[in-house]
C-alpha cells in the first residue's frame, strides 16, 4: 500500500489500517515508493528526507491498531547501478521486505499516462523483452524479497502478438533461482487491460518452477485496501498454488492460502 507521501495516493496509514480493518484483513503491508538518490528524478515518489517521517507514520498506524500486524516495507525501483543506493535504503530501517519493481526502461516510466505515445513508437514485443530481462536483473540482485506487479508492461493493454511465455519463463527461472517471491497485484483489475498481474499463463509457469507468491491490492486509497483480493485468491488457485508468503524482519513465513 502507498501513502501520501509519494504524491499521488490519499489516506495515511491510520486511514488506511482503518479501511483494512473493517473489510476484515488481519495483516496489512505499506511499501511506498522509496526514494532516489536524487529527489528531482521524477514526482512520484517521497524525497529522502522524508523516509523518517513515512517511517513514523506507519508506526502510528502500528500503535493506533495493534491487533492488525502492519509490516513496514518500500517499493523499490530497480534500475541498474542504483544498486548501491538501494543496499543504503536497505539499510536505513527495520524493513520487513522490500519490493523490487521495474516501471522504468532508461528513462522511460512505461506505466506512466503521461508517457503512453511513447507505446505507439516502439514494437511491443521489443518494449517486453526489455522489461522482462530488467525484471530478471532485478530478481538476480538479491535486492529484494518480491518482485511487484511481474506483468505490468500490459496495463495500457498493449499486447505483443508474439508468444510472450519464453520471456515470462526467462524471468521466472531466475525468480526461481534466487528464491524471489513475485506479487499477485489486483490494481491491474483498475487499470486498462482489466486483468490481475500477472496473468493466468504467467502464474502458471511460475507455480511450475516453485515460485512464491504474495499479495496485495497496490492501494493508493483506503477504498482500495484489499479491494479483489477473492478473485486473487482464486486466481492463485486455479494456477495451482495452495500458499503464499508473508515476511517479518526480511524472513518468510508460509502461509495456507
Ligand atoms: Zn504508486
Ligand atoms: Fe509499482
């Protein structure tokens, strides 16, 4: 879940707690966008300087509802040789996981709506093969315990015609290898191509190379927290699955779905 801090996400993480305790969660994680090392790289995200405050606030959230276990995590994006920075991120707190995510491929922020002509310019299958050999550097990095939203290059619905399994299974066995989770996201469901990331095809080949999976409903609102989180459940299922991960201080726990 996000929090206002990264500049495009409502409610605090009390706001938020609340929401998840009325819809009957027991176990909530924030993972906002972490900062760069630089804070003018883009406008999505909280500045360095405010990682103590983001820290706080869900602290808050933590002494406002004890009965809800709340993790304290970050979304972070990899982007090769930022690696140093991340480790120093990794460091600056008692993080419970860290996300790895791709939305950039150099300075493009493919899951931006204010970047979308940049889809029309370029061959679909190139802009994919590129995310998907980014994603597997990320889950090569052991930066990370889980890799967020492992499809999202479909979520202006740009589809390639191409078979796109060898590039989710290239991905897949490097997940596999270094023992990274990936993230069942339902914030897909709210975006254009409709769909939970990742996909059916895609959870399959994960669930047949003993990928581990989480979840979460990528909330950038109260209303969001949780939000589709039984289709996620059945989506799992269907793809074979039968439990799912939760982390404490960077160690997972498996958990019957
Ligand atoms: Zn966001
Ligand atoms: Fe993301």
């Amino acid at each position: 879940m996000h929090t206002p801090l990264c500049r495009h996400a409502k409610g605090t993480p009390v706001e938020l707690a609340e929401h998840a305790v009325q819809v009957g969660l027991t176990e909530i994680g924030f993972s906002d966008h972490s900062p760069m090392l630089e804070d003018d790289f883009d406008n999505w995200r909280m500045k360095f300087s405010e990682l103590g405050q983001y820290v706080q606030s869900v602290e808050e959230a933590r002494r406002r509802f004890p009965g809800l276990a709340i993790k304290l995590a970050l979304e972070v994006d990899f982007i090769p040789g930022h690696e140093k920075w991340i480790e120093q991120l990794a460091r600056a707190h008692d993080w419970d996981y860290l996300i790895g995510s791709v939305h950039y491929l150099e300075s493009w922020a493919i899951d931006s709506p204010f970047e979308t002509e940049k889809w029309k310019q370029q061959d679909t299958f190139e802009v994919w093969s590129r995310y998907f050999d980014l994603l597997g550097q990320a889950a090569s990095s052991g930066l990370f315990e889980i890799i967020a939203h492992p499809d999202l290059c479909k979520k202006f619905g740009h589809i390639p015609q191409q078979d796109c399994a060898p590039l989710y299974r290239r991905f897949l066995e490097l997940a596999s290898k270094h023992g990274v989770a990936i993230e069942l996201n339902t914030a897909g469901l709210r975006k254009d191509c409709r769909e939970i990331y990742p996909s059916l095809e895609f959870l399959k080949i994960a669930r047949s190379l003993d990928v581990p999976i989480t979840f979460g409903s990528d909330a950038h609102a109260p209303g969001e927290v949780g939000m589709n989180f039984g289709e996620a459940i059945a989506l799992a299922k269907e793809a074979g699955y039968q439990s799912s991960l939760s982390f404490t201080a960077r160690e997972a726990t498996t958990r019957p779905l």
